[in-house]
C-alpha cells in the first residue's frame, strides 16, 4: 500500500511548465525636459526651505507655506512616487 501524507492510492497529476510566468511590467511614464527640470528645481527649493527652517530663519508654520507654494508652482512628477 502507497502512502503519502495519509493518502492512500491517490493519483496525482503534474503539470511542467516550459515557460515562465509573465511579470507585469508597469506602464512608461515619460516626463518631458520642463517637468525634469521642474522637478529639479522643486527639489531645491525643498532643501533649501528645509534648511532655512533648521537654523531658525523661518517658522514651521511659513515653511509649509513655501513648501505647498513650491509644490503649486512647480508641480513635482517624482515626488508623487516617493
């Protein structure tokens, strides 16, 4: 008497597979010259702003004020990944 795992005289079907699974690739997003340097530009002004709150220059609450003003002006592509 066979038995595996508990089960007697059970038959069991294999199937091989001969290709692999496809992994969704997800769609190309293409960003234009301007939006590139928007980008950089948002980046910038983020770090810069950020430092300028780290020495005292600027309260917290100015600093999301240039920061949502620096998000309306230059429209950040990347960041909306992050």
């Amino acid at each position: 008497m066979d038995t595996f795992l508990g089960r007697e005289n059970e038959t069991m079907k294999v199937t091989r597979i001969t290709t692999p699974a496809e992994i969704p690739v997800p769609a190309v997003r293409r960003i234009s010259e301007r939006q590139l340097h928007d980008e950089i530009n948002y980046h910038r002004a983020e770090k810069l702003t950020k430092k300028m709150l780290e020495k005292g220059l600027i309260t917290a609450d100015e600093c999301d004020k240039i920061l949502a003003e620096t998000r309306r002006i230059f429209v950040p592509v990347l960041a909306e990944i992050l």
